[in-house]
C-alpha cells in the first residue's frame, strides 16, 4: 500500500521548503496572497502521504474491520491494526491493547471521566485540573462533578504563563483520584512538566491523566517515562486526519473500567439476560471506527518520524523566538504566554484593536490565525482578557512566512487606529 | 427615509472592490463615536448573544416607526452594526417585517467570511424580533 515515507534521509536539520512540497494546499493562495497558514494549533494541514495512504484505502482496500470473512476486510483489519500498533510504538505505549481510538480528544477524555470516574471516584473526592485548560479538560469533569460529588480543583497559572509545580503540588492531598492536565497549553504554549506532575500525583495516591492535543505534535511523547495513566491526542493537529483521537491507558486500569458506549464491537457475548464485554483496547470500540483515518494517523505518525522530532522540535524553537522578537518589536504588541518552556504558539493582543479586527485584517493579507477564547475562557478570565489573536506555528512555517505575519500585524494597526 | 440608506449602502458597496469594502466598513466604524450608543445601554440585556465579539441593539418606537442604535468592541462590527441600524430604521412594522435575507446578503457581497453574513442575518432577526415582528427565514429554493 501507499504507506510511504519520503526518502528525505532523516537528519536533525529540517529542510523546510522540502516539507512544504508534501504539503499541497500550502501553494494555495487566498484574496490573490499566498496562503500563510498560521493556525495548525486548531488543526493541522495534511501532507501528500497521508492523503495518499487515505485514499489507496478508499479505492484498493477499504471494508468495514473486525467483521466479514472476505479478503478485503481481513486486509482493511489488518491495516486497521497496524495503525494501533504504530499509535503504540509512537507513545512508546506496552502494548497496543492500550490504545483505544475514540473521535477526538474531548472523547478521549469523557470516556475516561465517564467510565473510570463513575467506577472509581465518589462524592468529596478531588480531580485537579489547570487554569490553562480547555473546556474540553473542564466541561467532562463538571459533568462528572454534577452527578457523583465530585469536587474540581484548579492548579494556577502565573501571569507569565508558567505552571509552577510547587504551586500544583500545594493542592495535592489524600482526597486526589485524578489529575487531568494539558501536557501543553493552547493558548499559551506552556508546555507542563509531566513526569513531575505524574509522580507527585501518584505519590498522593491519584492516577494522572494528560491532554496532549498539542504536545503531542511537538513531541516526542513516551507515556511510561512519564508514567501516564491516561493520555490523549488527535490526529488532526498531527497532520493527521480529523475524526480520530486516541485515548492511551495503562492496560490493567482499561480493563478495571466498565464500558462507556455500548454497542457492536465491544462485546464478548449478548442476550437479553444481559451482556459481557471485550476486553481494552475493543471495549472502548463500540460500532463502526474511523477505518481510513486511522490508516491516514497511521500515515501521518510515519510522517512526522521520518522528519524526526529532532529536527521538528530544533525549526520550531527558531520560528517561536523569531516570532517572539519580530512580534515584540511592534509598537503596543502585547504577546500573552511567555513562559520560559513554551512550543511555538504565539498568541498576542495590540494595544487599543480588538483581537476579531486584528484577525479579520490579517485574513486579508492571506494570513491565517485563530482568534477568540481558544474554548479557555477560564484561562481569558484569569488573565482579564477577552480572546488573543493565536498564531501557532508548524513544521512547514517560515521565518518569512513570520515577517508576514509581523507586517499584516502593522497594517491592522494602521487600518483600524 | 431609510430604505435610501439601505439603496446607498448597497449601490457604494457593489461599486467597491472586495478590500475596498472592508476599509468602506472600518470607515463607518469610524465615524460612530461615543453619543451614538452611549456607555450605559450596553448592558447584557441590550446583548445579542451568540456573536463573536460583542453586540448590543436598542429599538425605540415612535409614530408607528421602528428605529435602531447598535454598537460593537469590534471595529469592523460596528460597521456592519452602523450599516443594519441605518438601513433598517424609520421602517413600519409592516415594512420591518417584509425585509429578507436577501436583502442583507446584498450588503454583504462576499466582502466578509461566511461567518460575518450569519452574524449580520442574527442581527436582521434581532431587529424584527425587537420590532415585534416575525423573524425572515430562508424561502424554499433559495
């Protein structure tokens, strides 16, 4: 199958016009500029590979998985399978029986506050989370919170952006069953340090689990070395496709918790007088799962390691301090997470425009970012702002692409004061 | 008379190219200042909900006529905002509740993202709805 890997040799030095050659709508333009797309912290763009591993499935190999005893689904199940092995491999998982996948993150994390907090977590327990979360590492836990009596602690944030351990730690106790935290902030670009964060939280007794929506696309992740009891990423904002997250669990905790959906796929056996359940990863299956996007995660994981996270982590780092001073050198510029151990999202705010305006100018010069709360408005109100203009930063942005962006920035100022 | 607004509106807008309009819109917001809508009236229930950045519209009727004062954080908002009030006010009743979607996608003319012309069909409803009259809804076939 198309399950190609560029035959770029893999070196510490990322050849970034290389890249933006496998990614196609990157030559696109918009309002007759050419495209800067500067909002892959929402979603990222896809390169040819895993288009082309999607669709050599659609069109030589697609059936549904796990059922149907014909060629075709035997080999879309393998395939299928494949791609939960290198989902394993990637987080450095034990096994790929701890990988479950789900739509998203949102449901990586509802299915575990659900199904292990329903089981495990009983009224005037706690479950902490940060200020820097998003709502879909807030919302599951009030929900669990309304029905079971759970008690929600928030961890801070400085005003810098910093989470500082200490100050988590101060709310850690014998009450704490679960800590739920970003691995890396999206707003902010925070990146949390979570094997201390596993540690103290396991050293209280709690299980631990980590939103790596964004981290993960800075990686590397390794789920044992930090000790993670949950941990969820996205497809989508890996240049992978949308549809598919992935919720990883340590196997003995997958298999203590009862199912969250219930349906075909997810069960041992079935009858009216009741039914019994497969074991983890297929016990969080329930009904049909995103088949091609897992083969295109499969695709994208392939992807982003052959490129190597050396040379990602090393481009990244440049292009966030190179925004950081071309941003900082504009008058009334106000960027909003310096933390000393960020990932190359910059979101920022100039003085007298509002974030939508600033963010509708920048459109029109054919730059793409995000604007708003971020789905953090716990985090804007900690911090008394409205919403940021958020540029995040990829593997396939430039320092030019930066200078853009940096001039767009002047002529909002000009337009609107 | 404001459908003469509303006719001037649309005829400098059709004359306009797509960055033209944009800065046509910022230039409306510009010349709003603060007695236009003043401080006071923007309390949450003068607040549409459900937009982006912040808007808020009062309605006053006088003489069997509708009229609107609207305000927004956002500059180009407020433009939109300044455009809708001005085009829509001094209408009857009757006249409020003819007005269509049609009408407000000619003030659009693909200047602004999709999202801006839900916002300003949000507004178009609010505006009948503070009139007391039914909301335009999308006729079959449109």
């Amino acid at each position: 199958m198309a399950d190609t890997v560029s035959d770029r040799p893999n070196s510490s030095v990322l050849d970034v016009e290389a890249v933006r050659r496998d990614f196609p709508i990157l030559s696109e333009t918009v309002y007759g500029k050419p495209l800067v797309f500067m909002d892959s912290g929402a979603s990222a763009q896809k390169p040819r590979q895993v288009i082309d591993a999607m669709r050599h499935c659609m069109e030589h190999q697609y059936s549904n998985v796990h059922r149907g005893a014909h060629y075709l689904s035997a080999a879309t199940t393998d395939a299928f399978e494949q791609a939960r092995d290198r989902v394993a491999q990637f987080l450095n998982a034990a096994s790929p029986d701890e990988i479950i996948f789900t739509p998203n993150v949102t449901a990586a994390i509802n299915l575990v506050a659900h199904a292990y907090g329903r089981a495990f977590l009983k009224a005037g327990d706690e479950v902490i989370v940060s200020e820097m979360e998003h709502h879909a590492n807030i919302v599951p836990w009030q929900l669990l919170a309304e029905a079971t009596g759970v008690v929600l602690r928030v961890a801070p944030v400085e005003d810098d952006g910093s989470f500082r351990i200490e100050r988590f730690a101060e709310l850690l106790n014998d009450r704490t069953k679960l800590v739920s935290i970003t691995h890396c902030s999206n707003v902010l670009g925070t990146n949390v340090p979570a094997k201390e964060v596993a540690r103290l939280a396991h050293a209280a007794g709690a299980r631990v689990m980590f939103d790596g929506a964004q981290a993960v696309v800075h990686g590397p992740v390794d789920v044992r070395d930090i000790d993670a009891d949950f941990y969820g990423f996205t497809a989508h904002k890996l240049y992978g496709p949308s549809g598919l997250g992935v919720l990883y669990g340590k196997l003995d905790i997958l298999n203590s918790m009862p199912p969250f959906l219930g349906g075909g796929d997810m069960i041992d056996k079935v009858s009216f007088k009741g039914s019994t359940f497969k074991e983890a990863p297929h016990r969080f299956e329930a009904g049909t799962p995103a088949i091609v996007e897992a083969i295109g995660l499969h695709a994208a994981i392939n992807y982003v390691a052959d490129i190597g996270f050396d040379a990602i982590r090393a481009h990244e780092a440049g292009l966030r301090d190179y925004a950081h001073e071309r941003l900082s050198a504009i008058d009334g510029m106000r960027l909003i997470g310096t933390a000393p151990d960020k990932a190359a999202i910059i979101s920022f705010l100039v003085d007298g425009l509002h974030p939508y305006d600033v963010a509708a100018v920048l459109d029109r010069q054919g730059v793409a970012c995000r604007v708003g709360h971020h789905c953090a408005e716990p985090l804007m109100d900690r911090l008394g702002i409205i919403g940021t203009v958020r540029a995040t930063l990829a593997m396939y942005n430039t320092k030019a692409e930066i200078d853009v962006l940096g001039e767009a920035i002047e002529k909002a100022k000009k337009m609107l004061s | 008379m404001a459908r003469e607004e509303y006719e001037d509106f649309a005829e400098a807008l059709e004359a306009l190219d797509d960055d033209m309009r944009f800065e046509f819109l910022l230039d409306l917001a510009k010349k709003q200042d603060a007695s236009d809508f003043p401080e006071e009236w923007k309390t949450d229930a003068n607040l549409m909900h459900g937009c982006m950045s912040k808007v808020w519209l009062v309605h006053e009727e006088r003489e069997g006529r509708h009229w609107f004062r609207g305000a927004s954080e956002a500059a180009i908002v407020k433009g939109l905002v300044h455009m809708m009030v001005q085009s829509f006010s001094g209408l009857t009743s009757e006249e409020i509740r003819a007005i269509s979607l049609d009408d407000v996608r000619r003030l659009n003319l693909g200047a602004l993202t999709f999202q801006r012309q839900v916002g300003m069909m949000a507004m178009l409803k609010q505006i009948q709805k503070l009139a007391g009259q039914p909301v335009a809804r999308e006729t079959a076939g449109a």
